[in-house]
C-alpha cells in the first residue's frame, strides 16, 4: 500500500503572518471550509482565543465521527501557559513536546558540539562558532524584545535579560528568589512570576526535589537549568568549547545538558528530581521510573572520577536500583559499591529502550 497516498490533504497556517492570520478573521467560517483537511496551525500562541472555536469544531466534528487528526498546532510556550488565555482543550487534544536535538541525533564524535552550541538546528549545523553565537543571540533578542512581554506582565527587556543571565550564571543551583530580587530591585512575587514564565516558555527547567519520608531533613528548593546548553553560553558570552572549559559554569553546563537529554529519554510519567538533606548527602538525578523504580544519577564531566561521599550515603537512605555515574567520555567500567560508570550516550539508549 502507497502510504503516502493515504495521507490526508493539508493546510499550513503561519500566524506569524499577517496575511494567515487574517484568514481566521472568521476563524469558524474558514476551518469549516477544510474540514476534510488536515489544518496546521504554526505559531498558535499568537491567537489563543481561537482554542474557543477549535473546541467547538472539534465536538461537533465529534459527534459526526471526526475523532482525531483535524489540527495540529505548533507554538513556542507549553499548553499549560496557553490555556491561561484561551478556552481549554481537555480531553480533545495530545500533547507532545519537540525538543532540541538530543544526543541520540547526532554523530557520537559531535556530542561537545552539541553541548557548546545547544540543540537548535541552525545553531548546531551553523558553518561557524561564530554564525552559531549569532544565530543565538539573535533568538534571545527575539525572545525579549518580542515574544516573552505576549505571555507576561511587562518588564525592561535590559532587565529581563538581566534576570535570565543571572539565572544562567547560577546554573543548577539551589532557587533563591529573594537574593535575585534584591540584586534586581524587583519583589521576590516579580520573580517568581517572571520564573513561572520561563519555565512555561520551556526556556528554564525548574528540577524539583526528590521527597521522600527518610526521617532527615531534606532541601525543599527547587534547582533551575537553563535548559538548552547553547542559550546558557551566549547568555554568559561563552562562543567555544576552550572558553567554556576555563568557565566556572562548566560543571553546572554539563550537569544540565546531561539531565535534560536524560529526562527527555525517560519513559512518560517518569518522576525526575534531585536528593538533598542537610547533612549532606545528595544526588544530582533521581529518576522514578513508572512501577517506582529508582535510578540515581551522578554527574561528571571528567572521567577518572568518582561518586562523592554524599552520593553514597544518599544512595543508602533511597535504596535505588541502579547507581549510576555519568561523565564525559564513552567507557562503561564499575566503580564499586554498585556503581556503574557510563557515558551519555549509553544511558540515554537505555532509557529510550524501556
């Protein structure tokens, strides 16, 4: 059978465009023209008030046997942020977030690359670290000036900026909101909020801890990433590997870049957080995976190293079934105490299998 024959007919939507969105001035009237069509609808954020038609259209599409298949929407924020605004989807719609590229989709030898420049295409294929770095700093502008003040209350763009550099300068670290208000002349409530947006933006990951009742004290604040690498090194003005290695923020860089193409990896409804209590002891990574078992990730960029002493007695106190360390280079070699050294490009093969 041609399967491509059997795909249905298609409409493509850019409502960056003017001329597109004016087509859905009469949004109902037109989608009901194609409704034997498949309709993309790209940049969605840009008129959330059409999820209140698309909710109609769908349900009566519904009722005349149309289930899956009318709409495909494309945007830049996650549902959550864009159900603020529009009218919700429950129930009528999957969601599926496409990230940057991840290791599984390059060359092994280009893993660095990846990490220095990030995931998006145009900066990891740029012909240059040079073309690379502007590409990304033309996408941060894009995304101060244009794109971010659509979802938030309005801020500076300077100040803005500010705010993103300082979370990048803090990469992995422990969430203060009230040191990073001072520092801005912000309220901590501002903060939060302007946190709240970049995470729905998809831009920070906020790592929650890992709670469990071990009868210590566990840190209860969560840690934010910078989530694509190459973002976070133009942020710090970072343009190549050799600067990024004489940086102070190589260790927290390598430690995001690894958990974000580990967590994408994991099995849906994987829990994913860090271990921490007051005495100590700590895990980079806790993966709880669905049925509850546990896999505990430290992270090294170096590979003749081992776990700390915290790893260890963190590692008694959540019994995991897997002890893992992950560091830059490919060799896979026990460390003792259960613990298995691997590179990432292994692991995240593993986790994709389950």
């Amino acid at each position: 059978m041609d399967v491509a024959a059997q795909a249905p007919e298609s409409i493509y939507l850019d409502l960056e465009s003017s001329r597109d969105r004016a087509k859905l001035s009469d949004a109902e009237a037109f989608l009901s023209m194609h409704e034997s069509k498949l309709v993309i609808l790209d940049e969605i954020h840009r008129i959330p008030e059409i999820f209140q038609t698309l909710r109609g259209l769908i349900d009566a599409g519904r009722r005349r046997g149309q289930r899956t298949g009318r709409f495909l929407l494309l945007g830049s924020a996650s549902l959550d942020l864009l159900r603020q605004s529009g009218e919700s989807l429950a129930g009528r719609v999957a969601y599926l977030e496409l990230t940057p590229l991840t290791v599984l989709e390059i060359e092994p030898e280009s893993i660095d690359t990846l990490w220095v420049r990030g995931g998006f295409p145009d900066s990891f294929l740029a012909t240059s670290e040079a073309e690379s770095m502007s590409w990304r700093e033309d996408m941060i502008r894009t995304y101060l000036e244009r794109d971010i003040p659509q979802f938030g209350p309005r801020m500076p763009a300077e100040t803005l900026r500010r705010f993103w550099t300082m979370l990048a300068h803090n990469q992995g670290g422990l969430h203060n909101a009230a040191r990073i208000a001072t520092s801005l002349e912000v309220s901590g409530q501002s903060v939060g909020r302007y946190t709240d947006l970049l995470v729905d933006l998809l831009l920070v990951r906020r790592l929650q801890p890992y709670l469990t009742n071990v009868g210590k004290r566990l840190v209860k604040s969560p840690r934010l990433y910078i989530r694509d690498s190459g973002l976070l090194h133009t942020l710090l003005d970072i343009s190549c590997r050799d600067s990024l290695l004489g940086h102070p923020v190589v260790g927290g860089s390598w430690e995001g870049f690894v958990i974000e193409n580990l967590v994408q990896a994991a099995p849906a409804r994987t829990v994913a957080g860090f271990y921490r209590t007051s005495g100590g002891a700590e895990i980079d990574l806790v993966l709880e995976l669905p049925g509850g078992e546990r896999w505990v990730v430290e992270i090294k960029r170096g590979t003749a190293t081992k776990p700390a002493r915290g790893f260890h007695e963190a590692c008694i106190d959540l019994s995991p079934a897997r002890r893992l360390l992950v560091h830059g280079g490919v060799d896979n070699y026990p460390l003792g105490n259960d613990v298995q050294a691997l590179g990432l490009r292994q692991l995240v093969t593993e986790l994709t299998a389950l």
